[in-house]
C-alpha cells in the first residue's frame, strides 16, 4: 500500500463537531485505501477548557490559540475544519477562503441566504480553495445504497418521497436554552437551519428540486430558562415540515416531496430517514434502524412485500472493519471525512457520493428561505432555485 500523504490541518471551533473531526483523523488507520492522511496540528476555540482534552489526546497538536486568525496565517496547515455557530460562519468562512485554505464548513453554510450567497462569492473568487459542507448522514450504508438507486432509477413512476431528520432532544422544557435556541446565533431558519442539509443532502444531489413549497412552522417551547435560572424567550422554530412538489429532472412529470426537521419528535434521537415510494420499485432507510433496508419491487398484480435485509458494514470506503459488523454515527463522520479527503487529493475524480458543495448549500439555502416565508404568511412559495 502507497503511504499517504499527510496533510496538516486546523480545527476552528472546538465543540461538539470540532471533536468528532479529530476523533474521525485518530480513527484514518481504518481506512483500507487512502491518498492522504489528515493531522491535526492546530485548534482554536475561545473556550480554553476545551484545550487539555485535544493536546492530551493528539501529539501533533503545535498550536492552540483563541484567535483563528494563528491559523489562517500558518502556512503549515493545509485544510481546516470550521464547525462554529452560525452566525460566525460568514466571517470565518469568507476569511479562511481569503487566506487560500482548503476546508470542510459546518452547515447550514451562512446563518440566511445572503451570509451564504456572500461564502459563495468569495469561493467563487478563490477556485484553487477546495471547498465542502458537512452532511455525513448519507454515507450510512443504507443512504448510500439508496444513492445508487436514484441513478439507477428502477422506481417507474415516483408516487412521493419523503426526507427528514427528526429529534427529540428539545421536548424537555426544562432543558436550558443554548445558542442554537437563539435567532441571533442559530437564525431565523430555526430547526431548518440546524438540521436541513440533513434532510436535502440526498434530495437536492439527484437533482430534486422543490418548484413549489408549503411550509408549516411550530414554536412549541416559547421560553426557556438560561444558565442564570431566568425564564427568557426562545424564538425558534422548534419543528418545520415542508411540502414541496418537484419536477422529476428527466421525465417530465412532477411528484410530492415532504421534508422534516423536528427538534421535538417524542422518542426519536437522532433519526435521519428517506423513502422514496415509487410504482414499480420503493425504497427506505432510516437510521432508527441503522442496519436495514427496505425495498419493495411490484409488478402488475403481483404481491406489494416489503424486503428487509441487514448490510451490516457496506462503506462506501473500504475500511478494516468486518462486513457483518454494525455501522454508527462515527462511521459516517469517517466516511464523509474520506470522501472530502478523497476529492481533495484527486480533484475531479467521478465520486460515487460526495460531501455538499458550496452550490449545493445555496440551493438548500433557497428552498430554507422560501420555507420560512410560507411558514411566516401562509402562502405557497415557487422558489427560483437555479442560477
Ligand atoms: N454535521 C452534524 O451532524 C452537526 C451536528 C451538530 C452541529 N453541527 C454544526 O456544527 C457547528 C458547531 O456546532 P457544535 O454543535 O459543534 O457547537 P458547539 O457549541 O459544541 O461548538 C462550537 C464551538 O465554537 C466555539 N467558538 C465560538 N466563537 C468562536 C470564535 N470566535 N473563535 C473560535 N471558536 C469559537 C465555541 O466556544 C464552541 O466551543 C454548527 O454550524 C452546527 O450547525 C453539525
């Protein structure tokens, strides 16, 4: 096997995701076939308690700082992962670009359209920068074998799909409020912001693209308390369901599309789910049960069975791990991570499934906005989603 190449990188935001990267980087021996290998040399974060964690796990760690601008300005880092809040993503990203790293930015991309239209343009400005978004949910093994099956597109006539990411971690009203329950931090997208590029990855990729939204939004927890134990506002949209017709891009007909981004579904976790039903072929996977996957053939007056089969470790990139053995949340931070890796290394190499681009995040963007505004009058909105 050729060695790697190693290649330095940086992490801005050293939180929840900040974290899950480096454990994704400690994790690259499993990876069977890889041109790079990524280090982590420098984090920034302005929480210092955050630190001890990071340097007492990875030796390669030279530079811990609380200004962002260290890095940006080491000419020794390669690729840096951004995963801050949203409303620090037009500032950092637009910077990191400027200073010509490549990176992998934390979703929603710019906390509104225009923060993300700006990002895009300066990305534009800068083509030699390799630029993604995260959204790992795709790579369970089941998203991408249904992946594979859009191209393939054996479902005859497509009856609807149905996309979303559903949690319950905000049904308790008790839980205190924290950045991502404030607009001035998350945005006015809420819910939709958070956890829409998880349900339109997929949909949008295969060229999917609502021409006509409705949107029904819900605030169901209007207060919380924050860490002083006062009662204070929390504004946003705790759940959003989107109706969207679609024209199918090739054949000339159009079908629904419903997509789901609920903070408060009672007894989900982190459930990330597609179906697509389709006249001669339906297919669904939903990581509530990571393993399986269902598919329903049917010819004319034939039997409607439903298929399950269990995949067990099916990557899209090839790892040590056994076949039969399960796949997790980690898994797919790894594989994402493999595929951003992969693209960089060998650019425009044909991927079998990629990480988000800029282009694709201004779609989802465009159909985000076109939502808050059916949600917020009550009206039908026909987004223009192509340039
Ligand atoms: N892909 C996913 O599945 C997933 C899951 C959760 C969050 N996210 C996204 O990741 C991003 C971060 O979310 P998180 O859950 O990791 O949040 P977090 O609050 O756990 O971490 C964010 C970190 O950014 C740091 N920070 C704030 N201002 C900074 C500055 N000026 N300089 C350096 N660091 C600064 C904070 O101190 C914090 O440690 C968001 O965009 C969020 O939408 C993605």
């Amino acid at each position: 096997m050729k060695k790697p190449k190693t290649v330095n990188c940086g992490i801005i935001g050293c939180g929840l995701m900040g974290r899950e990267f480096a454990v994704a980087a400690a994790r690259w021996p499993a990876l069977l076939e890889k041109d790079v290998r990524p280090e982590i040399t420098a984090i920034c974060d302005l929480n210092e308690d955050l630190f001890e964690w990071y340097t007492s796990n990875f030796d390669s760690i030279t530079t811990v700082t609380k200004n962002y601008h260290d890095l940006l300005n080491d000419e020794n880092i390669d690729v840096i992962y951004c995963s801050v809040p949203h409303n620090l993503h037009e500032k950092m990203y637009i910077d990191i670009v400027k200073a010509g790293k490549h990176f992998l930015g934390e979703k929603p991309f710019g906390i509104d359209l225009e923060a993300n239209e700006r990002i895009s343009a300066t990305i534009k400005e800068n083509p030699d920068v390799f630029v993604r978004c995260s959204s790992e949910f795709p790579f369970f093994p089941g998203a991408h074998e249904i992946h594979k099956m859009i191209h393939e597109n054996s479902w005859g006539k497509i009856i609807e799909v149905n996309t979303g990411f559903l949690h319950s971690s905000d049904l308790n009203f008790e839980k205190t409020i924290n950045w991502k329950r404030m607009v001035n931090v998350n945005g006015e997208y809420g819910c939709m912001g958070d956890l829409g590029m998880h349900a339109l990855h997929i949909p949008i990729r295969s060229g999917w693209l609502p021409k006509k939204i409705s949107a029904t939004l819900s605030n169901i927890v209007t207060e919380r308390y924050n860490k002083a134990g006062d009662l204070v506002p929390c504004e946003t949209w705790d759940n959003a369901t989107l109706n969207c017709e679609v024209d199918h891009p090739t054949e000339g007909y159009s079908f629904p599309m419903t997509a789901k981004t609920y903070r408060i579904a009672p007894g989900e976790t982190d459930t990330w789910y597609i179906e697509i039903l389709g006249t001669k072929f339906s297919a669904r996977y939903s990581t509530k049960y990571p393993k399986t996957l269902q598919t329903m053939s049917y010819t004319n007056g034939g039997k409607q069975e439903w298929r399950s089969e269990d995949l067990g470790y099916t990557s899209q990139y090839k790892t040590i791990t056994g076949g039969i053995f399960e796949f997790g949340f980690t898994d797919a931070m790894l594989q994402m991570w493999a595929a951003y890796f992969d693209e960089l290394a060998n650019p425009g190499k044909e991927m079998p499934f990629g990480c988000i681009r800029p282009e694709e995040a201004t779609i989802h963007h465009k159909i985000l906005t076109a939502a808050l505004e059916s949600g917020k009058t009550g009206k039908t909105v026909y987004p223009k989603l192509a340039d």
